[in-house]
C-alpha cells in the first residue's frame, strides 16, 4: 500500500499510537459465522472479531503506533474452525484501512491450528502441485452454496 507523502497527517507525530480502523466490505455471513481480523505487529499477532457496520461492511479498531508496519488478514470462521480467509497484506498503521473481501482459493491453515490467540495462520496459495489443497471450481462451489446462487 503507497501513501502520497504529500498526505501525511502532519497532526500525529511519528511513534504516538493511533487508533486505526479497520474496514472491510462485500461480505456476507451465514447463522453461526464470524468475521475476524488477524494483525501482526512487530512479529506479536493480535486477533479480534469485527463488527457488522451494515448488510456487508464490517468494521474493528486496534490501537497501533502511527505509520507502523503491520500485516493483515481476515477471516471467517465458525466455530472455531476457519472457513475462509483473504490473502496476509502489509501496509503501515493510518487512521482508516478498507479492504473488499476477497477470499484465497486453496488455502490452509498450519498443523494444530485450535486457539486464535496462540497459533498462528498459513497461507498457503494453490500452486496447482498440491493435491491436498482446494482447486478453484471447488472454492467457487462453495461459495456458490453459501451464498445460495
């Protein structure tokens, strides 16, 4: 994600904590599914279950330091298993941060995967190689089923 330094909020010095907003849209949930957010900061992830804003937008707030380099990920789960998840992004802690939800076919979790707050996520992109992992007419499937089309 690039900035336009001509933007930069010259009314927060670097290194004072912000509260950063986390946005994501186009998402739709099932009875019983969460959507939650994933954010590693400094190599320490930090996990939280997002607000519904409206229909399709979900929102959360973390507090970071200003201009910080964080990476990212959201996901839906329900209970406690991992359904679907967007690709792991990097950008720097600002005031706002949106997303459209687009989830990663042939993803997969790492081995022993149980508690959110202790073990962390694997993002593993189907190279096509791996039998073992979802091929994009089965993700498309599923989708298609979720979302009743």
């Amino acid at each position: 994600m690039k900035q336009n330094p001509l933007f930069t909020d010259s009314t927060v010095t670097q290194g004072a904590n912000i509260q950063t907003q986390f946005e994501i849209k186009n998402v739709t949930l099932r009875e019983g599914e969460a959507l939650c957010l994933k954010v590693v900061i400094d190599g320490v992830m930090n996990c939280l279950e997002l607000t519904r804003k409206d229909d399709t937008t979900f929102i959360g707030f973390i507090w970071v330091e200003h201009r910080k380099e964080i990476s990212y990920q959201f996901f839906i789960q329900r209970g406690g298993d991992v359904l679907y998840a967007t690709e792991m992004k990097k950008g720097v802690a600002i005031h706002i941060i949106m997303e459209n939800w687009l989830p990663v076919a042939g993803f997969k979790w790492k081995e022993g995967f149980s508690q959110l707050s202790t073990d962390d996520i694997e993002l593993a992109v189907s190279s096509g190689q791996d039998s073992d992992k979802e091929s994009a007419d089965d993700v498309i499937g599923d989708l298609i089923d979720k979302w009743g089309l």
